[in-house]
C-alpha cells in the first residue's frame, strides 16, 4: 500500500466514530489491507476505550439490580415436560439452546428432509442440495453413548458443534474442540454441557473449516489450553484437503 | 443457588464463561462490578436517570443472550460492556431526535463524591484509580480540544456537526480532534503497556494455579 493512500489522519475521528459514513467507508477498506494504519487504528480505539472512565461518577439505583434479574427470570423458557421420543427431544432442547444450530438444522432439514438422517445413521458426512455439511462424532470408548455433529455451512467460513451424552464436567473443567490439520490443533470452542449431558456452541476458526482434516473434543481446565491435554472424548473426520 | 461472595473469586472472562452457560450469580457478579461504569457512562450520554437505568438494564440484558459472543482476543469485558452502553445510549440520544446544543456533562464541576454502599469495593477502588488516570489525560488537553472530543465522545457527533453546534470551520474542528486524540493517546500509553502486562502476568498465574 502506498503511503499516499493512508488514511492515518481521520483515523482518530474514524476511533471516535465521528466520521461521516463515506470517510468511514473509505477507512474500512483501506484497513483491510494495510497494517500499518490497523496498528494505528487499534491504538486510537484503544484511548477512546479509556474515554468511559471519564463519565462522571453516577450510581443507579439500588433496586435495579433486582429488576435485572427478575428480567433474566422472565426471559427464561418455560421448563418442559419430558419427551419420550428421542429423537424430537434431541431437536426440541437443542432449538432453543442454540441459535445458529438451530437455523443450520431447519435449514439442512428444510433443504434435505429425511436424507440427512438417514445418512446420519451409517456415520457418513451428509450434505445437503445447498452444500451446507453435517459431520458425525464418534466416541474414542465404545462403552460411550457420547455422540454429536459438526454442522458446516457451504462456503466453510461458519460452524457449529452439538454433542449429546457428554455428561456436565465441575467447576474447574470444560470441553475444548480442536480443528486438525497436518497435525496442528487449533481450539475451534471452549464448552459446557448441561445436566442432561446436551451441549451446543458456535465453532470459530482462524481459517475455513474446509481446511481442517478432522475434529477432536477433549477434556481442558476451564478455560480451556492453548494444546490439547486431557483425555480425547470425541472425534471425527472432516475433509481430505 | 451458590451464595453471591463464591463469585467474586471469578475473573471477569471467566464470569463470562458462566454467563453462557446461564448461571444468574454470575451475572449478578458482573452486574456488581460494572453496573456503576456501564450507568455512569449511560448517564452522562443521555443526562436522565431513568433513561440511563434502562440502558443499564438492556447493557446486562444482552451480556446474557450475548455472552457466546464475546471475543477476549478483541476487547477486554468492561470495554466490551461500555462499547455496548455507549453505542445504545447514543442510538437513545439520536432517536430523541432533539440534540442539545450543550454538554451532557459539565466537565468544569467537581465530581459528586456518593455516599453509597459499594457492590464490589475492590472493584470500585479499581474504577476509582481508572477515573482519576482519564480525568488527569482529559484535564491536560486544551479547553476547544477538550470540548470537541466530548462532543463526539458522549454525543456521538460527527466532526461536521461538531463545527456546525459550535460554529466553527470543519477543518478546525477535524485539527482538535486529531491533537486532542494524539495527547490523549500518548498520555494513556505507557500505563496501558503496564496494564497490559500485569493482565498477562495474572492469567499466566491463573492458568498454573488450575494446573
């Protein structure tokens, strides 16, 4: 990028949220593809970050603490009666949990009907007519009923993870899902299950998930590890890239 | 439900983690810590105490649908919650449709000292300290680039209405944003590498202890 394309002088303003929408259109473009001014751009939002602690000191009422939680405990769904029939109870409790699984599976079942789920059971990757993918997961112990589904969009770039039969870990563990590729692990979530052993999370990559060969899930400290270091729960095959 | 003192011994990501996996008491512990920067941030922006209260609610209303899509790689929590403050207290401000030719805050008052009883006392000391390094960068800046960046940072105005409400050229108004940013910027600088590096030494700590 030449110097005269950059854009170091409205980048303070552009911090602040002050340019016109045209500036702030060109700025973002040339932020894509310049180092230099993203540098600069990220120390500038990082003063405007500080500019909150400048507000005056205020203090909100001492009730509004109880009308929060009293709008979280109104925003909560309803508790259910158990279903019987499994699989509608795998979709009933996974719907609400998780918003993006939810709209890839309406979508793969909309797009795929009975397709899918028939090729589900023989652990094969389905995908649909719109080329969204649903990877199956295996547990590493037979004696395990741990079983879940990587969910990738056509063009790679979004993922899901749904796992059943993982049951919930203590306070100071989780699952971590790794995303292999010529042997290099890359978290891809950090994730909790809940008392029914049920979990969903958004799977977040630095690269496509087209890229990655297979999938793993282990058990970490909360948190999660920078490499794998607990026992392997879950596994699967992605793509042969 | 855990008492709400078991809490306090989570770091704010952590609660964060725990927020996904809807546990209130974690929510209620950030609530504790925040509530009175995401309120006071609300309040100086919208200047009604009702108004900012409602903001505060929706700010911790959306932690907890939202908390999946928190990024620690982008942005600390208390920046995360305050970028969402101020973005929807500004929206409140524009939908008003009536934009006032002044300041929402009158920077040249002293600050009210609250006799109040603390939620989070050590987090409170901690917000106090941050208060003082900003006031202190802010104070060093001269008057007209004090008032633009005010404007633009608790109104959300742009530069060109920023010279239209105080009538001035633009190209002035574009020069004391940029030189009130430049000194702000430096001024922050050094105690955000210190910042920085102790947040890094804590979690390198946090991650042996859990070992």
């Amino acid at each position: 990028m030449s110097k005269e394309t950059h854009v170091l002088d409205l980048l303070p303003a552009y911090a602040l949220g002050s340019l016109d929408s045209d500036e702030a259109r060109r700025v973002e473009e040339h932020l894509s593809s310049c180092l230099v001014c993203r540098n600069e751009s990220n120390a500038f939002q990082t003063a405007v970050d500080q500019l909150s602690f400048a507000a005056p000191d205020a203090v909100p009422s001492s009730d509004l603490r109880d009308r929060l939680m009293q709008r979280v405990q109104a925003s909560r769904p309803q508790p259910r009666a158990p279903v019987q029939v499994p699989a509608r109870s795998w979709l009933e409790r996974l719907l609400p949990v998780w918003s993006l699984a939810s709209l890839l599976l309406v979508v793969v079942l909309a797009g795929s009907n009975l397709f899918l789920w028939q090729r589900f059971n023989d652990l094969e990757v389905a995908t649909s007519p719109g080329g969204m993918r649903a990877v199956p997961l295996i547990a590493q112990d037979p004696t395990s009923r741990a079983t879940g589904y990587v969910l990738i969009s056509a063009d790679g770039d979004s993922g899901a993870l749904v796992v059943d039969g993982l049951p919930p870990l203590g306070e100071n563990q989780q699952y971590q899902l790794w995303l292999i590729r010529d042997g290099q692990r890359t978290s891809g979530a950090v994730f909790s299950t809940d008392e029914r052993s049920y979990g969903g999370t958004r799977i977040r990559a630095p690269r496509s998930l087209t890229d990655y060969s297979s999938v793993g899930i282990t058990i970490e400290p909360t948190g999660g590890s920078p490499q794998p270091t607990g026992p392997r729960v879950l596994g699967g095959a992605l793509f042969n890239p | 439900m855990k008492s709400h003192t078991d809490y306090a011994k989570y770091d704010d990501e952590e609660l964060i983690g725990l927020i996904t996996q809807l546990r209130e008491e974690a929510l209620a512990q950030l609530y504790d810590r925040y509530s009175r920067l995401v309120f006071s941030l609300a309040f100086a922006i919208v200047s009604d105490r009702a108004t900012a209260e409602e903001i505060t609610l929706d700010v911790f209303m959306r932690v907890w649908q939202k908390a999946a899509s928190y990024r620690s790689d982008q942005a600390k929590v208390s920046t995360w919650l305050t970028h969402i403050a101020r973005h929807h207290a500004i929206d409140v401000l524009r939908r008003r449709a009536v934009r006032l030719d002044q300041f929402a805050v009158n920077w040249d008052d002293p600050l009210p000292n609250h006799e109040s009883p603390e939620l989070d006392p050590q987090g409170f000391a901690e917000l106090s300290q941050q208060r003082e390094r900003v006031q202190a960068a802010l104070a060093q800046l001269p008057a007209d680039q004090r008032q633009a960046l005010v404007l633009a940072y608790f109104n959300g105005y742009t530069q060109r209405e920023i010279a239209d409400v105080l009538k001035q050229p633009l190209g002035t108004i574009k020069t004391r944003l940029r030189l009130a940013m430049q000194k702000l910027r430096d001024f922050l600088h050094d105690e955000q590498d210190a910042e920085k590096k102790s947040v890094k030494a804590q979690s390198a700590y946090n991650i042996k202890e859990e070992e």
